[in-house]
C-alpha cells in the first residue's frame, strides 16, 4: 500500500487510487456495520493507511 500525502490519495492491492474521501467513507461504513470493537490497527491495515490516519 502507498500513501501520498500530497494528493491525498492511497493506492490498494491491485494498484488502484483511493481518494481521501473514498477512503473516509470506507471507514465510517466499517465503524457503522461492525458490532464488535475494532482496532485502529485493523482499521489502518484494511484502508492501506497508517494508524494515525485511523485515530
């Protein structure tokens, strides 16, 4: 996963970009569907960003 800050824009598995705002709404439809906790380290591995990008 490659993250360019500059653009906002990281790239998945299978190289395709993911917009900041792509990827938020990714994240809140993960917190929104989940009924256990989830970690910020899961959450940061699953979107190919770094932790503190989670938290």
């Amino acid at each position: 996963m490659f993250f360019d800050v500059a653009h906002g824009l990281s790239v998945n598995d299978v190289g395709a970009r993911m917009t900041t705002e792509a990827r938020r709404s990714r994240l809140l439809d993960t917190l929104e569907s989940v009924r256990e906790p989830v970690s910020g380290s899961q959450l940061s591995a699953q979107l190919g960003v770094s932790r503190q990008a989670i938290v």
